[in-house]
C-alpha cells in the first residue's frame, strides 16, 4: 500500500515497550518465519531453531525492550499485540524451538538490526537479515548470502535463480501473462553469473498460478510468494 | 478524497461541510480500499486496548522491564481518593490515565502506539479523562481518534514522529497535538479550531529532548505523556475559547522538524545525554555509553 494509513498513526497494536525494538522485533522475526514457510512445502518443514545475532542499539538495550522475547514470539507465530510474547521463553520450550542470543560490535550496520538464522527439522537452513527502521516498520536486507531489500508490506515474490541472460524476461512475461501489475522489480546478485534473487512487490495479491510458470525456466531453482 | 497538509484538510473540511474526522475516514476508505465499517472496526478495536490499558494499572501493579516505573498510576488515584486532587477531576484522570499507559507498555502489555509506544499514553489519557467527566458516548470518542489521526498522518508526513530523528517534542509532542484536535472536536470545537489546538501543542513541547535512562521506555517518558495530556487540555479549551495561534498549522510542522533537526545527537533517544547522564541516573543503567 502506498501512503501513510490511519493506523499507521494509531497503530500498531503492540505489546510494549517500543515500536522499533519491540514490535519491529515480531514483525522481522514473522517474515522471516513465513519466508522459511512458503519456501518449502514439505511435511518435515518446521523451524527446530533460531540463533539470533544483535546489532547496534539492538544488543545493547535487547532485554530492556524485550526485543528477545519479541523476536522469539516472531518466530512462533505471535502477532505484535500477542500478550504471549511477554512469556516467549516459554512457549519456545514448549513448542520445541531451540534458540540463542549473541551480540555483535560490528559498527556499520544500522542500529537496530538482527541476523535470524534459522535451522528446519529436515536440516533446511536459512539465513535473513532484518533491520527496525522505527514506528514497527521493517525491511528485510539479506537472504542467504545475498543482499536484498523488501519489506512484505506488499505482495512479494521471491525468485531464487542463477544469474543468465532471459531470466528477469522470463519472470517479467510470465508475471505480464497472469496480470500482474509489478510496483517493484529488483534483482539482486552476488556476482555476475552466480546466485541470484528477484524481488517483485506489487499492489495486487500475486495468483499462486504464476509460480509454476516461473519455474519452467531452468536457471530458476525455486520461487516463494509472501 | 486526499490531502496533503493542514490547509489542504481545512478545505475539505470547508468544501464538504464536514468534520475532520469524517474527511480522515473517507480519506483512509480510499487510500486502503476497506470499507467504512472495517475502518470503523479497527478503530474501536484501538479505542478498547486504549480503554484497557488506561485502566488496568488502577488495580493491577505492573512491573516494567527495567524496573524504573510502576505503581505510579494507582498512587495518583490513591492521591486523589485522599482529596489530594487539586487539579481538578478531567485534569487527575489524564495525567493518572497517560501515566498507566506507559506502565502497561513498560511491562510488556498491549497498547496502541499512538503515533508510538513511547507517547502511547497522551491520547487515551485526554479521551477517557472527557469521557468519564463529560459523559460522552465511545461514538464520540471514535471521532476523536480519526481526527487524532488525521492530524498524526499530516505530522509523520511532513515532519517526524521519531524520537531518534527529532526528539521528544516529535513523540509526545506530536501525541499532544494529536490529542488536543482531537478533544476540540469530541467537544463540538471546528476543524479550524482543532487545527490551532494542535498548533498550540506542537509550539508549548517545540525542542523537548529525549533522554530516556538507560535507554529504555520508562523514565521520563511516563512524566511526558501526562504533561503530553495536560498540554492537549490545554489548548483545546484555548481554541475552544476562542483564541486562535497566531503560526498556521503546516508552518508549525515545519518549525518542529527544524528544531529537531538542530537538537543534537545526544538528545535524540542515544542515551547520551540530558536525564540519561545525571549522576543519579547512570546508577540506573549503562550511562553515557548511548544506545546508538
């Protein structure tokens, strides 16, 4: 959605005590969540455990403002105005979710930013970097090993792929073909011919129906839409 | 139905012969495609965790993540049973409401950031302070929250509601002129008078720091949001009184983000500076380390 909403302005709803280091907090740890989700549809597709590393303001003021707690809620599922998240701890044990916590120094990232990386029960890892960019907003920056930047406001699809000549056409004609109206397109790249993600965001709910075609081309190893 | 700053609100207002809030509501119809009974749904929804965390903290103690506030909330309502309420009834209940608010969200329960957790209690301090004392329905108060909101919306767009980018004066100020439209209209004031209320809220709070202890959400920030409160009764009875600010609302926007941008890094949420680094204060937590 473009444009600033009413409860953008009385909202969130939110468990305390800060937007950015609280409800940020849920809010990257639930997209990294749904993107380990709808990455692989397997039975054995659960998330075993999560080790977070904190930067900046993050690992200094974590426990004051929950952001543990809040990241941990994220990743079972609680919405920012869960009251569970206050007892996150424990719904990870219950739930069979190991965690850690570390803290990093490294100065140039931005300040409220955490690493989720993220082991399933079959072993499936992923890794995704979220940055709090204030009033609960949040913007995914890295997946894997590549640098990227969405934030899952809108509806987004994630094309995992190699990197050749005809793939972003491809993508472009087969999201043209089912109507989509695309708001942003990116690809991000590690290098010239290796791993590579396109991020398409648009305005309209993208059909399940374009993933398929997408995967028709070889160089594209998998699709995932939020 | 779209608008861009306080004058171009005013128009509307003027044009459709309607109220703020009915103007903001249309505008978010459009802007989301909800229908109005949706947005009027996620508005009472806001309105009843607002109603919630007001008044748990009368009868319940909380205890907040950094141990620096708690208890505050009942204390004044104690105070008051006690006759010791000098400031009258509408003003006791706002500063004891906006101050429960910040106990709620410093022990990790549930609010509505408005416009963020950390002035979340300036508004419902204000709404349910004129509810209990005036009688008025939650209809009411519903209005209230659109105009609160739209007024929220003209703010975050053209200037800041982060305590990190311009200081308190960008949080709770803003909450205060939020609050205070809001009140002028709950009490039968115009958009015009509603405008200048928050004009006369943003000018009283221009240039207030934010210097949390610690780093974390508790103190001062309590104390602010019931100053936040009062500061919006305030200029809602001035409008309502007929006095108009003599400064339009879109150049005091304007003027509150400049002054934000010359307050310095130290008073803008780093914890480096102001209540963060007295001597007394940095027993309490990380001192002049900052949090940036």
């Amino acid at each position: 959605m473009i444009g600033i909403s009413l409860f953008d302005v009385i909202g969130p709803n939110m468990v305390g005590p800060s937007s950015s280091h609280t409800a940020g907090a849920v809010s990257m740890a639930l997209l990294a969540r749904k993107i380990f989700y709808k990455e692989k549809k397997t039975r054995e597709r659960l998330i075993r455990r999560a080790d977070f590393t904190l930067y900046g303001s993050f690992a200094k003021t974590y426990r004051g403002h929950g952001t543990d707690r809040a990241l941990l809620g994220g990743m079972l599922g609680f919405e920012t105005d869960d009251l569970r998240i206050r007892d996150a701890f424990s719904y990870a044990e219950a739930n069979g979710l190991e965690y850690s916590f570390s803290v990093s120094e490294d100065k140039d990232m931005h300040p409220n930013t955490a690493d989720m990386d993220l082991t399933g029960m079959d072993g499936r890892k992923l890794f995704v970097r979220g940055v709090s960019l204030g009033g609960g907003k949040v913007k995914i920056t890295r997946l894997n090993q590549i640098e990227v930047d969405f934030t899952g406001e809108y509806s987004t699809l994630i094309v995992s792929q190699t990197d050749k000549q005809g793939v972003a056409a491809h993508i472009t004609k087969c999201l043209s073909d089912c109507g989509v109206n695309i708001a942003f397109m990116r690809i991000f790249r590690e290098a010239k011919g290796a791993k590579a993600y396109t991020v398409v965001e648009s305005d309209e709910k993208i059909p399940e129906a374009v993933m398929d075609s997408i995967k028709k081309n070889p160089y594209i190893a998998n699709v995932t839409l939020l | 139905m779209d608008f861009k700053s306080g004058k171009e609100l005013l128009d509307l207002c003027e044009k459709m012969q309607m109220p703020i809030s009915e103007v903001m509501k249309r505008r978010e119809a459009e802007l989301t495609g909800m229908r109005e009974e949706e947005i009027d749904a996620g508005i009472k929804k806001a309105l009843s965790i607002m109603d919630n965390s007001a008044h748990e903290p009368l009868e319940k103690e909380m205890n907040s993540m950094g141990g620096l506030i708690g208890g505050e909330a009942r204390r004044l309502k104690e105070g008051s049973k006690e006759g010791k309420s000098f400031c009258g009834d509408v003003i006791t209940k706002a500063i004891t409401y906006a101050m429960a608010v910040l106990e709620v969200n410093a022990s990790m329960g549930v609010i509505v950031a408005a416009p963020t957790a950390g002035s979340s209690g300036v508004l419902p301090g204000v709404l349910f302070a004129l509810k209990e004392e005036w009688g008025l329905e939650d209809e009411v108060l519903h209005q209230g929250l659109y105009t609160a909101g739209a007024v929220g919306y003209l703010l975050m767009r053209n200037a800041s509601v982060s305590g990190a980018q311009a200081g308190c004066q960008a949080e709770v100020g803003s909450a205060s002129a939020m609050a205070a439209a809001a009140a002028v209209e709950m009490m039968g004031g115009t958009p015009g008078q509603a405008l200048s209320a928050a004009v006369g809220a943003l000018s009283n709070l221009l240039g207030l720091v934010c210097d949390p202890i610690g780093g974390l959400v508790e103190n001062p920030c309590q104390n602010r949001n019931a100053v936040g409160a009062v500061n919006a009764l305030i200029n809602a009875q001035q409008a309502l009184a007929g006095i108009r600010q003599k400064i339009p609302f879109d150049e005091m926007a304007q003027v509150m983000l400049n002054v934000g941008r010359n307050l310095p890094f130290e008073l803008r949420e780093s914890a480096l500076g102001g209540c963060a680094t007295a001597p007394s204060a940095c027993g309490l937590g990380g001192c002049g380390k900052g949090i940036g």
